[in-house]
C-alpha cells in the first residue's frame, strides 16, 4: 500500500474512531447521575439500546482491522514483515503506560526512569510516523509483491 492511500486510509480510521468516542461521550452525558458521580457508563437495558451498543462495537472492531490490515500493507510495501506493528504501535503504548505507571504509583525510581522512557515512547512514535506515513515504499517489487505504484 502506497503513502497516499495509506494517509487516506489512516484519516478515515481516525475520523471514524473520533466519531465513535463522541457517540459514546453523548451517551454517558445522557444518563443522568451515572458520569456526574463518577461510576461507570452503565450498559444499555432497553432493547434498541442494545442494538446501538453492538453496532458501536461493531463498528469499533471494523475501525481497529482496517487500521491493522491497512497498517501491515504499508509495512510490507516498506519490504518489512507485519510483525514490526508490535514495535510501531505496540511498544510507544507499552512504554509511556511504563512511565505513566511509574510516575503515579511513586515506585522508588529516579524521575530520570520516566522521562527516558517518555521520550523512548516518543522516538518511537516519530519514526512510526516517518516509517509508514512519509518515507517512500520500496522501488520495485520486493519479497511481498510488486510495486503498488507500478
């Protein structure tokens, strides 16, 4: 998958999943007491609400695979295996959660831990960005198949 259709792919996703956070949002603003008082948005009783709740997670799950079928193309247009996905989006996630964990929790490490591993999940982050949405995918074909632009 080339830059471009990636791009449109990945704003597609975001704008879907943005629409999908307000619905829910508008939801748990509309159940009175339940978000003022800080308990959980309860589930939906009635039967129409039960019917939104699954095509909401429903739509969910198609937003999460299209962005990680989407994802694994650009990486083998890149001639990289789809397991470099762990490294883009799993480990910038797993290491800021990392410094979040360390820094509200006051584990008796230096504040240096926090910030290293802050900025590792940045860094990492940035060359995700720079990987899949700016650099050029392989000339020619590759282990993957031919050229998407060919």
């Amino acid at each position: 998958m080339n830059r471009a259709r990636y791009w449109r792919i990945s704003v597609t996703v975001a704008v879907a999943l943005a629409m999908l956070l307000i619905a829910l949002w508008v939801y748990a603003l509309s159940i009175p007491g339940a978000y003022e008082n800080g308990g959980p948005t309860p589930f939906p009783g009635d039967p129409a609400g039960i019917a939104a709740a699954l095509l909401w997670f429903a739509l969910l799950a198609l937003a999460f695979a299209t962005g990680l079928t989407a994802t694994v193309r650009r990486l083998h247009d890149r001639n990289m295996t789809g397991w470099w996905i762990l490294v883009f989006v799993l480990l910038p996630d797993l290491l800021y959660g990392g410094a979040e964990y360390l820094a509200d929790n006051a584990v008796s490490v230096n504040a240096l831990a926090t910030y290293v591993l802050r900025i590792a999940a940045i860094a990492t982050g940035l060359w995700a960005f720079v990987e899949l949405l700016c650099l050029r995918g392989t000339p020619g074909s590759n282990r993957f198949g031919p050229d998407p632009l060919a």
